[in-house]
C-alpha cells in the first residue's frame, strides 16, 4: 500500500506537474488534522512520517519518559517505553507508533482527498497557464448552450489539448448575429482571470482585436510584419475602419489586405457575417490621414487647428457632405476614433460664405 502510494504521487508529478513535495506537505497537514479531529485531546507532539527512499510512512506520538504517568498524551511509563526501546530511560522522548489500524483508516482517507484536490489544482493551474498565453488571441469555440432568458452563449473553447467553457454575453455579440448549439465560432480572448472556481476566460465578438487578429490570419504580410495595423474603428456588425501601413517601400498595404479579387479581405467579412470594411493607408500627416479616414467621401481639405486637444476642419464637396457624415454620423465617428482627431466637417459652401 505504501509503495503503491509513493508510486501514484510520482505519477501526479510528472503527469500534472505538481512537486512531490508540495503533495507530501499537504498530505502530513491532512493526516494531522484527521487525528486531530477524531483524537481532539491529543497536543502537538504528533508527526508524520514520509520516508521516501523505504517507501515508508509512519504516524507517531512524541511522548516523554516518566516514573508515573500523569498525561498519558504526552508522557508514557519507563515500562512502556522499553517495548518500544529498551535504552529508554526516563526524561527521554520516544516516539509512539500509532495504532496500525487507525492510522491506516486516517492515512488512506487524507491521502485520497488531498490527491484528488490536488489534481484539481494542477489542473485549474495549467488550464490558467494554457488559456493566459493566449490572451488576446483567437481561438475558436463550439457552442454549448444558450441561456433563452440572458440570451448568453455558453462555449466550449480549447487551446491545444486544453478545454474550458466561457460565457459570451449578448453584448460582446455581433450585432444581427444569430448562434445555435452546435456552432463553431472565432471568438476573441480580452483577459483571463485566476478565480477560486478555475480560470475565468473573457471572451468577445465585438473587441477591434478580433478583427486585427483575422487579418493577421488572412494576410501573410501583416503576420510576417511587413504590413502593419495602425490602428482599427469598429460599430461590431455594422462597419470597421482599418489604417494600414507597410513597413518596406513597394509593397500596397491596402492590396495587400484587399487580396486577389478580395479574396482575404472577404474571408474577414464572412467570419464577421458581412460587416463592411474601410482599408485606408495610414500616414503621419495628419491631414492625410483625416481625409482617408473618410473614405469613401472625398475630401477638399483638411485643416488641423490650432491648440493642444486634437481638433480638425474638414471640408468636402457640397454633395459628398451625407457621405462623409455616414448614416446616423457613423463614417465620421469612426474615422474621428480611427485618427483620434476631433473631425468637423463642412461644406465647400461653407468655406465659400466665411471667405465673403
């Protein structure tokens, strides 16, 4: 029994990764508080013994030599003593032997709890690890159930042979975007979280970075580095502005990104059920910049004011103005949170009626 159970906990090491050590510690802390429990008179003078190399362990009561016994818990008589060592004398500390049977019974109880949660911490431990590396990254998850009042997805999502269930709230869902059991789904992981439950893995559909992340699987100039992402505006199934730039002189970011009769810039609006896309070429002028973002108008002319918040005048032609708004202002929004400029955009006849 003894050598089955040094066996199992060297199995757990360097299958699960926890320290025999770690194992062995809190085995002894089990073990003690168990006699404890079912002994409460008992003091602190019990000890557990591992002995590895024998494949050995002991339970014992630390008990003093005396002439006459007043605390048979930690005294024991010259008498006694000498059935456990015949050079015992009195004053001497020998160590008791617990009873074979009890200690058995308490042994086997407290070694199997402290197994069992110990396996469980291992696990919790290395599912945390597995899913923290992957934090803001994509994995994919298959939907496992749906919450009908919350309207909540309950997923199940894996990292190599890893596997935890994360809640996708309505609002971290594409909007328009209907989900069944059974669905297979790219979702973005924002953060992971340590809880005394296991790992906590929030997941969305909506963060820019799951639009970032597609690219990057799409386009193999982005994932070598050879095109950037500035920066990305998103309205989760609307529209998503994206500012790119290429690191190397005679390569079209935009082209890139786009693909071959758009063919990769079209597998990112499909994982995103049609949501539109807005490419741009991101530059350092501002001015530039501005007048890209709010493709697909045309503009004029930008002018950045003066003053330290980030504010600019945009004018364009009198029948670009509703194209540069967008409907309900969305271009303009998006392109403002693309650049981070304030954008006020007006006109051609507005420029003409200030001038005259």
């Amino acid at each position: 029994m003894n050598a089955e159970f040094f066996d199992a906990v060297a199995d757990i090491e360097k299958e699960k990764g926890i320290p025999r050590e770690y194992m062995y510690e809190k085995i002894r802390q089990a073990m003690l508080t168990a006699f404890r429990k079912d002994t409460p008179d008992c003091e602190d003078n019990v000890e557990v013994i591992l002995d590895e190399d024998k494949k050995k362990i002991e339970m014992v009561v630390k008990k003093t030599v005396v002439a006459r016994v007043i605390d048979p818990y930690v005294e024991i008589s010259e008498e006694a003593a000498h059935r456990i060592s015949k050079r015992a004398k009195i004053g001497d500390v020998v160590s008791v032997p617990v009873e074979t049977k009890q200690f058995g019974r308490i042994a086997a109880q407290a070694a199997k709890q402290v197994i069992i949660q110990g396996i469980r911490e291992a696990e919790r431990g290395m599912i945390y690890e597995e899913f923290n590396s992957k934090e803001h990254e994509i994995l994919t998850g298959v939907v496992n159930k749906i919450d009908p009042r919350t309207g909540c997805a309950f997923l199940k999502i894996s990292s190599n042979s890893d596997y935890t269930e994360a809640m996708l709230a309505p609002a971290e869902c594409i909007r328009g975007e209907v989900l069944h059991e059974g669905d297979r789904i790219k979702v973005y992981v924002v953060e992971v979280r340590n809880s005394t439950r296991g790992p906590q893995v929030l997941i969305s559909r909506t963060h820019p970075g799951l639009v970032k992340r597609l690219f990057e699987l799409e386009v193999p100039e982005i994932a070598s580095g050879l095109v950037e992402i500035k920066s990305i505006a998103r309205e989760a199934g609307s529209r998503t502005k994206i500012a790119v730039f290429a690191s190397q002189d005679g390569i079209d970011p935009v082209g890139a990104c786009v693909g071959t009769r758009g063919a990769r810039v079209g597998a990112v609006v499909n994982e995103l059920h049609g949501e539109k896309m807005d490419i741009i070429v991101w530059s350092e002028d501002p001015a530039k910049f501005v007048a890209s973002a709010l493709s697909p108008a045309d503009v004029k002319s930008v002018t950045v004011l003066p003053g330290s918040t980030k504010a600019c005048r945009v004018i364009v032609p009198d029948d670009q103005l509703s194209l540069a708004i967008g409907k309900e202002g969305q271009n303009a929004r998006l392109a403002a949170r693309l650049t981070g400029y304030k954008i006020d955009i007006k006109p051609e006849s507005y420029r003409e009626d200030t001038q005259e």
